[in-house]
C-alpha cells in the first residue's frame, strides 16, 4: 500500500532504518579502532611547539627542505606548503622551555639557506605544553556541554525519546567526524574542534526541524503507525533538507578547493560534516527514537486526554 502525503509519494525511509544503523556503527567501531590505534594527530594547538612560516622566491622543493632541516638537527620537523608554492610552514615539536622561538626560528632560517640563499621568515608562534594540554581539556568541555544543553533542549521542547536521539546522531556525527581525522592523518587543532561544533550545529538544525514536522503530523495525520508518519515527514522536509546541504556544500567545496592551507582542514571537516549531519537527521535521530518507542501518546497524550473524554460523553 502507498503512503501520499500531500499528493505525493511518501518515501520510505524507514524501510532502511536497520541498514542504516548497522552502517553507523560500523562506521563508529571504525572510528573508534583508528583513534584508539593509529590516535589524532594534534597541531601545536594542543601538543605545543614552534611554528615557523618562510616564503622562497621560487616554488619551494620539499624534499629538499626536509632533508636541509634533516641535516641540521630537525630531522622531526613537519613541512608542509602554506598557501602557495612559495610559502612553506615548519612545525617543530617543543624544544625545552628554556629554547625562545626567535632561536628555533633562526636556526630553521640558517639551515633552509644552505639549500636556497632566497628563504625569508614570514612569522613565527611558540605554543607551550601546559598550554595545549588545557586548551584540548578545555575544548573538550566545550564539546559536552554542547550536548548535554542540546539534551536538555530539546527534550524540554518536544520529547526525551527524540531528546535521545538528537543527542545519539550528534555523537554519531562527531565520532565519526573525528575519526576521519584519525584514519587519514589531518591535522587536528582549534580550526577542525571549531568546525566539529558547527556541524553539531547544522546537524541539530535539520534534526529539530524533522522532529517538529513530526509532532505536527501527530496531530494533523490520522494514522497510528509511528514509522508511517515519519516517513510521511521525512518526505515533506526532504526538499529543504537538501536544497539547505546542497548551498552549504558547494560554499564549502569552494573553500576546500581556493581557500588555501590555513583553512583547508576547516574545510574538510565540515564539508564532510554536512553529509554525515544530513544522514544523521534522516536517520539516526528518527531511528533511535523508533527503537525507544515513541509514539503519538508520547507527544501529545492532552489531545488523546481529550479526544477520549469527547468520546467518553458522546450519547
């Protein structure tokens, strides 16, 4: 039997539910292996160290440079082009308290002259240890409180089984997010925690609008199949769910391609953020709700309270 909603045809999202829980968590158990074996790699954000930027006057050879800082005593050095082929930046790990970063620099200044006499120092940043350590302690409160206020949200605004599985896409999202980081290597600082916050975001933004088009349809469809009036709503926020991920992912497929080195992983994270925030409101939220039960009582017992005492003092 078909479904119409609105004169259309009602997809059946939740025809899949199982299989797309199923290829969730294969994607968190990944997830987790990968942080767990291989870790994240941390920028100077967190870890600490010096950072130094140079520009050559010609496209830069890396393998050049790394074996001129190899040679040198910085044979643990990152290099990485920064912008352009002309600027490069060389992370260090920390050196010593007692080490300022206007030495670091000058010495990496020093040992990339010996390859090319064109190096200049563009800048220089130092971040110490105890620094990094509380700036991903505290980034990491940051990231729960965010939840638990997004938990306390919206199960004040509609109800705690879609609170649940708000908060279950959420981490979905993060974790798997996260683990992209990990399995590929990126770079992990303040840039990507901050862009990991903002798909929390999006993400909580299409699973409320879902939600609320479900509260509604309680009242307004009269069917009691909960997963029937899911698809129904799924169906009829579909054409802004992806008109909304479609604008943002070409805005952010521009930054990924002409935005440069500096906001690159920024980029990435939520480029990769949306889709999996977009899959998520779909169907994680919608179907972890589904497994804890909800169902019309649950969201609007008044008007069933009082749809059977109007029933109740019928002659």
């Amino acid at each position: 039997m078909q479904i119409l909603s609105l004169g259309s045809r009602t997809l059946r999202f939740m025809s899949l539910r199982k299989v797309a829980m199923g290829f969730s968590t294969l994607l968190i158990l990944a997830s987790f292996v990968s942080i767990f074996i291989k870790g994240l790699n941390f920028g100077l954000d967190f870890t600490g160290g010096t950072a130094v930027e140079v520009g050559f006057s010609q496209p830069a050879d890396l393998k050049k440079v790394r074996d001129a800082l190899a040679d040198n005593g910085f044979a643990d050095a990152s290099v990485q082009l920064f912008g352009s082929s002309q600027e490069i930046l060389v992370r260090l790990a920390p050196r010593g308290s007692d080490v300022k970063a206007e030495v670091i620099g000058n010495q990496v200044i020093d040992a990339l002259k010996k390859a090319d006499d064109s190096v200049v120092m563009r800048r220089i940043e130092f971040v110490g240890p105890s620094v990094g350590e509380d700036l991903k302690e505290q980034g990491g409160l940051a990231m729960l409180t965010a939840l638990i206020c997004i938990l306390i949200y919206v199960a004040f605004r509609f109800e705690w089984r879609f609170a649940v599985g708000a908060v279950g896409a959420l981490l979905h999202d993060v974790i798997i997010t996260v683990g992209l980081f990990s399995v590929l290597g990126l770079e992990f600082d303040l840039t990507i925690l901050a862009a990991i916050l903002a798909v929390i975001g999006y993400s909580l933004n299409d699973t409320i609008v879902v939600s609320d088009r479900i509260r509604e349809n309680f009242r307004k469809v009269r069917i009691d199949d909960t997963i029937e009036i899911i698809d129904i709503s799924l169906t009829q926020t579909l054409n802004r769910t992806l008109v909304t991920s479609i604008t943002t992912i070409l805005v952010l497929i521009a930054l990924f391609a002409w935005g440069g080195q500096t906001i690159h992983g920024f980029a990435t994270a939520l480029l990769f953020g949306v889709f999996i925030g977009t899959y998520s409101s779909i169907y994680v939220a919608s179907s972890v709700a589904i497994a804890m039960g909800v169902s019309k009582e649950d969201l609007i017992p008044e008007v069933i309270e009082k749809e059977g005492a109007d029933q109740d003092a019928m002659p």
